[in-house]
C-alpha cells in the first residue's frame, strides 16, 4: 500500500520551494533555518522550515533517548522528513531539542558558539583553508570562504547550472552572464546563512541591494539549484569551524 504521506510531504517540500523563491524575506528565512540545519540535506532543510523554522539542533527519537538520554516529551509532534536511501522513499521523524527534557544523567546539549576569544583561531583556519585575508574581519573572512566556495562549485557544475539557466533563457541565454548570476546569487546566500550561524547579525552588513542579482533568474528550479550549492558549501565552512573549536576547546583544557 502506497505511503500518502510522501506525497503529502513532497507537495509540501514544492510548496515551500515556490514560497521561499517568492522574495528576500521568505528566502533569507530560509537560509537562517537552513545555517542551524546545517548537518542536514537540502531536502531536509526544506521540511523543517516548513514545519519548525525556529528548530535549533533536530535528531531522531533514538538519539535524543539513548545518545543523550533525553526523553522526548510526550504529546510532540515530530518532524516529518522523506528518507531516500531505500528501495521506495519513508518517512522518518526528528525532534528538536525544545521537545526533549532531561534526566538525572542526560548528556548536556552545547551548541557551538563563537565568542571574542575564538576570532583569532577562527581567522587563521579560514585564511589557511579558503584563501581569505588575514587582515580582514571574520564577516568579509566568510563572505571571502563563500565567494571561493561558489566558482569551485560552479566549476563543479557548470554543465547543469548552464542548462537550467539556458532553459529558461532560451537561445538568448548568455552564458557569462548565467555564470556571474549564479556565483553572485551562491556567495550572498552562502556569505547570509554562515554570518547568521556564527552570530554575527548578517542583516547588518547586507541589505536588499546584495539580493537583487537573485531576481533575474528566480524560480522554483533555480532557487533549489542555489539551495544545494549553499547547503554544501555552508556545511563544509560550519563543519570546519565546529572542528576548530572544538581543538580549541581540548587544548585550552591541557593547558589549564
């Protein structure tokens, strides 16, 4: 018997991709779920910002119950996610952290922070990582790690980018253009959700004006085009910072 409730979910999925693709607001909420979710997939991201866009740190009810040894609170709602790594999608559920509560042993719940003290290490590995400036701030430092990301990706998946945005275009499609279209819409999303992560208020440094290449090419398609390129692009940035504090964190014990 089929699942109704992949089809319920995958018409849920199209409908946040056509409302995220409707303007800056709606797509920069996107990105400030997407930057917290950021161990997540694409797909994934999308259905929890459908569901719970003020997620914090999701996982499933094994995790939260023997891993961390947390109980789920009863009377919550999961969040619904398709899995694909079977023979025919399922649906499998998450919980974030504010559904759980803690026993007398559970295991503390510490999302990484970046604080005063860790710009400099956090500088030095995104000048050794992604060619940024050492003399810059750590916001044109990420903006700098999302601009080298996007051409490696781009240049990762030219032939795709070129036949959607070709597509659209038709025979007047110009294929320069389509490129710096895509590296701009990629680093300005990318640069958004990697400030917002690490606290830095992107909304301060950007405004609507570094959104506008985005509009030229909009659409459902492009929009989740963008939304995998800045899914991994972000992940590997976060992933690397997460690492570097934690280093961090471990040699600043010895130490003490």
């Amino acid at each position: 018997m089929p699942d109704n409730r992949i089809q319920t979910y995958t018409e849920l999925s199209e409908s946040t991709i056509r409302r995220i693709s409707h303007d800056t607001d709606q797509w920069t909420g996107f990105l400030e779920t997407a930057s917290r979710m950021y161990k997540y997939s694409y797909s994934d991201q999308l259905l929890i910002h459908a569901q719970r866009p003020d997620a914090t740190a999701c996982a499933e009810y094994d995790l939260w119950n023997q891993r961390m040894g947390r109980y789920v609170r009863r009377g919550s709602k999961g969040i619904a996610l398709i899995d694909y790594s079977g023979d025919v999608p399922a649906i499998r559920y998450v919980f974030d952290v504010s559904d759980t509560g803690a026993r007398e042993r559970s295991r503390p719940v510490s999302l990484w922070r970046i604080e005063p003290e860790h710009n400099q290490v956090i500088s030095s590995m995104l000048v050794d990582y992604y060619g940024a400036s050492e003399f810059a701030g750590l916001r044109d430092q990420l903006w700098t790690a999302a601009a080298n990301l996007a051409q490696e990706y781009f240049d990762g998946h030219s032939a795709l980018v070129h036949a959607i945005l070709a597509e659209i275009d038709g025979e007047e499609y110009n294929r320069d253009a389509g490129e710096r279209w895509f590296l701009d819409s990629v680093t300005v999303s990318a640069a958004y959700a990697l400030m917002n992560r690490c606290g830095l208020e992107p909304k301060e440094y950007m405004d609507e004006a570094d959104f506008t290449p985005l509009y030229e090419y909009l659409s459902p398609q492009t929009v989740s085009m963008l939304g995998e390129a800045v899914n991994q692009i972000d992940r590997e940035v976060l992933r690397e910072i997460e690492i570097t504090l934690r280093n961090h964190e471990r040699a600043q014990q010895r130490e003490n």
